[in-house]
C-alpha cells in the first residue's frame, strides 16, 4: 500500500490578478455567473490586457528600498509569495522558513524600454557599437544587471525579502516552466527530498516589450474581446490576451503538514506532462497519453483548463476534452484565462491554486453560458483536473482531490 504520509498537500495559497489580491476575493469573483472580467482595452490597442487590480505592496514588501529595485513582475511574484507563506502560517517563523525551499517559474525579465529606445536612436545615426555600448550602458543599467533583468532575480527577492533560505530552483520558459516547477515540487516531496516548498510565478502583463514579443510570433488575440472558447473564428488564428497575475502555493508533506496542525486545501495526487512537437493533432494526442498514464476512473470530473486562445492548440484542447466521456469520464469545464487572462509562467500554478480553493470550499465554479463547451456541475466536488497547454509548446495535467 502507498505511503500517505508522503501526500502532498496544498496548505498555503498565494494570488493576485486583475480580480484583487487574496483566496476570499478570487473565490467571490469566480462565483458570481455572468461577472464581467477586468480588461484594458485601450492603452495597448488593438490588443487586450487583464491589468493587475490595485496592490498595497508595502503589506508584504515594507522596505522601500527592495521595492525599488524590483521591477513590476518580481513585485508582483513577491507580493503573491509573502500571502502564500502567510496562508500557510509560515510567515515570520524563522525556523520553518530556514527549511522552506523555493522552485520558481521565470520569463526572461523585464527589458528597460526607455535604455532600448535609446541605443535603437543612436544606432540609427551612428553605426560605432563598440563605443555606444561603453557610452550608453554603463550609466544606463544598473550593478549586476543587462537589458532584460535576470530571471533569478524573483527567487532571490522573495528569499531576501521572506527569509525563505532553503534549496532554491528557478525555471524558466514560459508556460513549461510553471509545469516543470509544479511537477519538480511534486516528485521532490513525494520522494522524500524536502517538506515544505514554496513555489509559483508571476508575470506582468502590462509591457510593451511582451506585448511586441508575443505578437512576433502571432499570438496576440487582437479583436474585441472573447472568452477564450469564442476566439475560434474564420479567418483568426485565435489568440491570447495576458494577464497580470502572482501565484504561489506552499506544497507540504503531509506528516510534516499534521506534526504542525496544518488542514490542507487539497491533495495534490498527480502530476504529469510532455513535450510535443505541435505537428497537426499532435498536442490533443499527447494529452490523451497523458490522461491515460494518470488513470483518473470513471465519473464526474471538474476540469479547469489552463487553455489560453491560441490556435491550433486550443482547438487540440478542445478535441482532447471532448473525448473525455470515452473514458467514462463527465468532465465540467472551465476555462479560467475567460477571467484571469493568460498568465504564461503563472498561468499552471494558478489553475492548480483555484482548483485547491474550490476543493477546499466544496464548490465549483460556474460555467461561461456562451463556450459552448462549459456546463452545470451538479455533482459533489471531489476532484479537479487541471490542464496546462502551452501557447507553444508543453503539455501538462495535474490532478487534485479532497483528502480524507
């Protein structure tokens, strides 16, 4: 018989996105049917952003001066780090925070657009780069940094700023990295490698420089808004719409989590994922293997779908959810980029952070009426599958249910 004692269990949770900041918040904006989302749809026109809803920084990041050398994103991870820590009760406990590890999912960091502009000016008028990059970025930049901030930078801040200085791990590379950090603080507490972790991510979806690399690559949704099931459109090639947001979740043996008293959200039971190679078909494939290999049983089933509205992958998604009641499954979908927008790093750690409060609550979310493909749950909220397709590449599935 497997030993539960090594259960992971969900014990503290972290988020802040356009809904607000906080479990309370996010459980009341994604009950009320029909709430419209938060959107920006004029300062980066064509294109659609979800903003990040007002923070007081200061509540989890007091020095002025750690705030300043952040910029937007690593706040954000930041803020979202100190509330997961917070809701585990773990926050200031000196002694537990020593043994807490960190694993982060990363982008590349934020470019600093006004030193960018600068060189791209120069340039246009004078062709000498050797002495334009001794000229311009010496006193442009900052000690320690180039013109896209380090990607450990995050870890290294909420380490600094919460005192959590265990092992440390940083993933970096958009929606595979918040699966591969979720899935590496899986398999390490399960195999006896740590206790207590904290992980997540964050991204700032406020910027013109991502907003410029993602349209790069022709994935930017640029019509009026939809949901992210009504983006599949003749002649679209669908699209996503980012979204601010911070994640976090601290994840907890199980016999670590009972010797402190600690009630879990859920129980993290599986977590699996694949790297196609995106071929036609392939991604709704690969997430059939992926089903298989986790095994779930037959019955009703809440999915959140981590489905961003990018084509063709998000009609492979489809095709892989609607092949569900072939394994005798009744699937419930919601897609949870409809409200939060795609949070790329962040975006599997959120899903998996909605899906242990809806367990812990005993309730799902309700259905978007127009998808076409979100119906009533009626059924009792034991388990939620959560789907993670990247806008590009990587599969991914995690499974969660109530603990006995």
């Amino acid at each position: 018989m497997e030993d539960s004692s090594t259960d992971v269990w969900v014990t503290g949770i972290g988020l802040v996105s356009s809904l607000g900041e906080g479990n309370a918040t996010h459980l009341e904006a994604l009950s009320e049917a029909g709430r419209a989302p938060i959107l920006n749809e004029t300062t980066y026109r064509p294109y659609t952003v979800h903003p990040l809803a007002p923070v007081d920084f200061n509540r989890q990041i007091p020095k002025k001066s750690d705030q300043r050398q952040m910029e937007p994103w690593q706040r954000i991870g930041v803020y979202a780090a100190g509330k997961a820590l917070e809701d585990a009760g773990i926050a200031k406990d000196l002694a537990l925070l020593q043994k807490t590890n960190l694993v982060v999912a990363a982008g590349s960091g934020e470019r600093d657009a006004s030193v960018d502009a600068k060189v791209l000016e120069t340039i246009g008028s004078r062709a000498d780069t050797d002495v334009l990059a001794k000229e311009i970025l010496p006193g442009a930049l900052r000690p320690t940094l180039f013109l896209a901030q380090l990607s450990n930078l995050l870890a290294g801040n909420i380490s600094i700023v919460h005192n959590v200085t265990a092992s440390s791990r940083t993933f970096m590379g958009e929606e595979m990295a918040g699966i591969s950090a979720i899935e590496n603080t899986f398999r390490r507490i399960r195999g006896g490698q740590g206790d207590v972790f904290l992980v997540g991510g964050a991204l700032n979806a406020e910027r013109e420089d991502l907003l410029l690399g993602y349209e790069l690559g022709r994935n930017l949704w640029s019509r009026p808004f939809r949901a992210v099931w009504e983006r599949r459109e003749p002649g679209s090639e669908g699209g996503l719409v980012p979204g601010s947001m911070g994640a976090f979740l601290v994840l907890e043996q199980r016999r670590h989590a009972e010797a402190r008293g600690r009630k879990p959200y859920a129980r993290l039971t599986q977590v699996v994922s694949d790297r196609s190679r995106r071929r036609p078909g392939e991604a709704a494939e690969a997430m059939g293997r992926l089903i298989r290999r986790m095994a779930p049983g037959p019955g009703p089933l809440a999915v959140l779908s981590g489905a961003c509205g990018v084509e063709p992958v998000t009609s492979d998604e489809r095709t892989f959810l609607e092949d569900l009641p072939r394994l005798g499954l009744e699937p419930a979908i919601r897609a949870y980029g409809s409200r939060l927008g795609h949070g790329v790093e962040a975006h599997f750690p959120a899903g998996i952070a909605l899906a242990a409060l809806a367990l812990g609550e005993r309730r799902f979310y309700p259905p978007c009426p127009s998808s076409g493909i979100e119906k009533p749950f009626s059924s009792s909220l034991d388990r939620v599958l959560v789907t993670g397709l990247g806008h590009w590449r990587g599969e991914a599935l995690a499974l969660l249910d109530r603990p006995s």
